[in-house]
C-alpha cells in the first residue's frame, strides 16, 4: 500500500515527539511504501541516517510554512513559544504539498502522527483518502487538589494551558479533523474522552511509545543491582507539573539513610527543588545531573534501582517504559500516559487524591522497595515483560500495518 504520514517532528536516535514520528516510520515501511511529511529542521539527522541505511521504501518531503524553519531540539525557550504557532501553519502548507502529490501517487491511508497534541488540527484530513488520527494526547489535567499548591506562576500556567486546550477544541478545523477521522487513537482514556467529545467516532486507548528491540537488548543487560546504595531516579524537564518536588518529599519522610535520589535534567524549578532539599534535611542524598544526552541517561538509568516519577500531567513518559526496559520498579502517580504503561505487577500507581497522601503512599512504596531486592527483581523482570510483549517498537509497527490493511479492505 501507499502511505501517507504526517510527521513534523521526524529525526533518527531522538526521544520524545521526533523519536516517534521517526519510529513509526520505520516500522510501517517495512510493510508498505511510505511517503513521510515533516520540518526540514530534521534533514541534516535524516539524510546522514539515509546515507548510512538506505531505505528505498520511504521518501521524505520536507517543507517549513513561508519557508522557516524551527529547530525545536535546538531553540531556546523563547523560540519554543512560537513552536506551535509554527506547527498550525505547517499544516496547512503540508495539506497544499500533498494535494498534487496525491494526484500523482493516489494513496491508500494518511496517517497523522506528529504533534501528538489532539488540539491542532491536521489539514490533510480534507485529503479524499482513509484517515488515521494519532495516537494523540493532551486531554490530561492536573487534578484540582494539587492545583491550590502549586506557584503562582504554575497556577497561571495552568490556567493559560487549559484556556488554550478549551479554544483548540472549538476550533472548527480541530473539530473537522476529529469528525473526518476513520480511526483516531488516543494516548490516554482523559484524552479519549475528549476525542469522543469533539466528534471521532472511532476511538482507542494506544501509546503512542515504544522501545526498539536493540535498546532493549541493550537495557536488558544491567549491572547487578543488589548493589549499595540504593540510588532512586527521576528523570525530566525541571518544572511545575512534573512533579518532583512530591518525589523528594516521600523520600525524605521514607528516611532512608544509605540510599541516593539522582535528577536528571533542568528547568525553572531547578533553584526551588535544590533549596528543597536542604529544607527537608536530604541534600546531601540528592544528586542534580544536569541534562544528560539520551544514551547518557540510559547509562545513569542502568546505574540505578528504582525510577520516581511523580508527573501530574503526561501524555507520554517515555523513560518509565525506559525504565522498565532496565529492570527497575516504577513508582509513578495512577495519572496520564505512565497510569497506562505501569501496572501492579511492574511498580506502583499512586492516587493522587491530595499532596499529602501521594507524598505518604509514595515514601511507603519507596520503603518497601528499598528494603526488598526480591521485590525489585520481580517487579523489574515483568516490567521488562511487559515492554517487551507491549511497547516493542516491531509490534506496535505490525500492529500499525494490521490497522491499514483493515480500514483499506472495509473502506
């Protein structure tokens, strides 16, 4: 078959938005012929992967609205801003570019995979062809006991971040996009609900993450964890809804001595959660890595026991389906995309009714974790299980393929 995917974030050994477009398309072009949309920020990555591994099945168009571009990898906050902005209109410019690409090629499915953000619409759906809808995020909110607590700044920022969700859902072309779709795929159960609301008729609950086989070989094959100290880890950008100031929190109640707490990454809140940690008495336990690159973050994950990671509002986290690659326990809030990776058997899912008793039932599972390497293994070895047998890049590529062939033959 012929397959269309829109993907303006697409780039080769990244993780987060350009990890998946580029992922997906690999996957399915082993099935199909694929023709792939996105920035030309990413085609330094991908031409030099190409020259590399040739990949006859697929050809790359790429485009940026007015012809400018964004390297969002690369831009500073300010330039992140405008990201967005920038995005609306690279789809519109992708739906002009794939018009008479389509008169030519006549394809079978169009496929929207990057932004995964439910709330800006995707102008190729007007494309006269079966159209697949993510999977898509966004739809998840911090619950409204912890917004009380937060900053004023992060109260604004919340605010602000739920006036645009709301005025993306009334935008017409959202709601044509969410209408038209043939199969939309969501990355959360909040977030289908919302898909539901807006007009998709046809809606499932699928991550849109995923682990290559070789990286999981490679995180399979770990250091012998009975080792001392027990290191606890959290992994992210450095910021409100992420949470770990809740994480520091139960690990100062869980009053573990020999025991270490690194964080990896930096932001805004970097300066508060430092002076955090000499208010609760554990600065000398907790370790700031900075920002790691991404093969140097699985190297400090392989080094640790557990991952915490006590995100209010995520559509993804992909280092807890990292994580578990690595063998380790998860502690996480029963929230967004983790809620979805993480079960009973691979770590533990916190309620998040109220600060406080997150904070109590983490540092008891913190316990509880660090006081039983039996647990730990167990739980690292279905955790490890399950990513195989679930979030496996390859099968989440058949199962792509699978979708495709079904909505061609019934169309």
């Amino acid at each position: 078959m012929k397959i269309l995917i829109s993907a303006y974030a697409c780039e080769p050994h990244q993780g987060s938005e350009p990890g998946v477009g580029w992922n997906v398309v690999q996957e399915v072009s082993k099935y199909h012929h694929v023709w792939v949309l996105t920035s030309k920020c990413h085609r330094l990555a991908i031409e030099t992967e190409l020259a590399r591994n040739p990949q006859p099945q697929v050809n790359f168009i790429y485009l940026d609205p007015f012809d400018f571009q964004i390297d969002w990898n690369q831009s500073g906050k300010k330039t992140q801003n405008w990201v967005y902005i920038h995005y609306y209109f690279w789809q519109i410019k992708a739906y002009f570019v794939s018009l008479p690409l389509h008169q030519k090629i006549r394809f079978d499915i169009l496929h929207h995979v990057t932004y995964v953000k439910y709330t800006s619409p995707c102008f190729l759906c007007f494309l006269p062809i079966p159209f697949i809808w993510g999977p898509v995020g966004g739809g998840e909110l911090i619950p409204a006991n912890f917004c009380s607590k937060l900053s004023l700044s992060a109260q604004i920022y919340e605010f602000i971040r739920n006036l645009a969700r709301s005025i993306g859902e009334y935008d017409p072309f959202v709601r044509l996009t969410a209408n038209k779709s043939i199969l939309a795929l969501a990355t959360t159960e909040d977030t289908a609900a919302r898909l539901r609301q807006i007009g998709a008729k046809n809606v499932q609950v699928y991550s849109q993450l995923g682990i290559s086989p070789q990286a999981l070989i490679k995180l399979g094959d770990c250091i012998n964890r009975n080792s001392s100290p027990i290191r606890f880890l959290s992994v992210g950008r450095l910021i409100h809804w992420k949470g770990f100031n809740l994480g520091l929190a139960a690990f100062a109640q869980a009053n573990l001595p020999n025991s270490e707490y690194w964080i990896i990454g930096e932001g805004c809140e970097q300066e508060n959660l430092a002076h955090l940690t000499q208010q609760l008495g554990i600065g000398t336990q907790v370790k700031f890595c900075g920002n790691l690159s991404h093969s140097e973050t699985l190297n400090q994950i392989t080094n640790c026991h557990i991952l915490i990671h006590p995100s209010l509002h995520d559509s993804g986290g992909l280092v807890c389906l990292e994580a578990m690659a690595a063998g380790l326990p998860v502690i996480c809030l029963n929230l967004g995309g983790p809620a979805v990776q993480v079960t009973e058997e691979t770590g533990f899912k916190i309620t998040a009714n109220t600060p406080e008793e997150v904070i109590q039932n983490m540092a008891q599972a913190m316990i509880l974790l660090a006081r039983d390497a039996d647990l730990r293994l167990q739980m690292g070895q279905a955790g490890q299980k399950r990513v195989r047998d679930c979030f496996n890049w390859e099968l989440k590529g058949s199962f792509l393929a699978q979708c495709y062939e079904n909505i061609y033959t019934h169309q």
